[in-house]
C-alpha cells in the first residue's frame, strides 16, 4: 500500500492541476463600465440554470475571472452600460449578448443569483429584474473551457479565444 500512496497522490495532483487551469476569463477594451451577467445550466438538473451578475469591469482594458470555482464547458453572456452621453442631452446604452440570443434569463439591478431560471413567465423577487436575451459562448468539448472573451474597443463586438487547459 505504501508504494501505491505516491501514484496516487502524483495522479491526484495532475487531475486538480488541469481542473485549476480552466478559467472563464472576461476583459473590457470599451471606453465605459461594463457589467457582466452569465448563465449556465444547473449541474445534475435537466434544462434548468443559473443566472449570475454582476461582474464589474473597468474601462479600457478591465479583465477579471468570473468565478474560479466554475468548471463550464458552456455558458450564456449578457453584459451591459449605464447610460452614458455620447454627446450633449444624447445618452447609449451598450448591451451584448441580447442581439442574437440563444436564451432569455433574469437579471436584477444589482448583484444576483437566480437558481432554477427557467420559468420565463414568474419574474423573481425582485423588483429591479428583468427578463434578457443571453449568447451562448463557444462551447469546449471533451473539456472544461478555457475562455478569455472580451468587450471590444468599438462597443459593439465580441471576441472569444480559447484554448485547451
């Protein structure tokens, strides 16, 4: 048995290794705040998820990691701006995600965590939610995803890069 013991703690080792390596990494080239919401499906329940938000990226360049305990081969993004002036008495509001949306979540006014997202007609209780449409992101097979997507400096395209853990 004592022979085992090093076997098995090396392989043990490699697996948690690989697992910490696969990060969903998310960056903002845009000249405003970015706030970042992701769904994905719940873990051991059929057709049922998780909405989750918000992730608050600084301007130019902001990038942060969603959540390092997630392990995702999948998720659903939608992300957007306060309302900023693009010149005097006219606002934006920059929203991705939602153009061509493979979902629909809610999402709250601030911080949230929506379990069992799936009934579009019961709103959660929140007054602030509000129901979305969510892009799905690459999605990796065979493995967990090992994702950087970025906000681009134009404010209106999406990059996602990725690459095996």
């Amino acid at each position: 048995m004592s022979a085992l013991r090093p076997v098995l703690l090396a392989l043990l080792l490699a697996t948690f290794s690989e697992r910490a390596d696969a990060e969903i990494k998310i960056c903002n080239q845009f000249s405003q705040t970015v706030y970042f919401s992701m769904a994905y499906a719940q873990p051991g329940y059929d057709n049922s998820y998780i909405s989750r938000g918000w992730l608050v990226l600084q301007p130019n360049g902001g990038c942060d990691q969603f959540d390092s305990a997630l392990h995702l081969s999948v998720f659903w993004y939608y992300a957007e701006t306060n309302a900023y002036y693009v010149r005097k008495h006219v606002k934006n509001t920059n929203t991705w995600g939602s153009v061509r949306a493979d979902k629909k979540f809610w999402v709250a006014t601030n911080s949230f965590n929506f379990i069992d997202n799936v009934d579009k007609n019961k709103a959660p209780n929140d007054p602030g939610a509000k129901l979305v449409g969510f892009t799905r992101s690459v999605e990796a097979t065979g493995s967990e995803l090992n994702e950087t997507l970025t906000i681009e400096a134009d404010g209106i395209n999406v990059s996602q890069s990725f690459s095996n853990p």
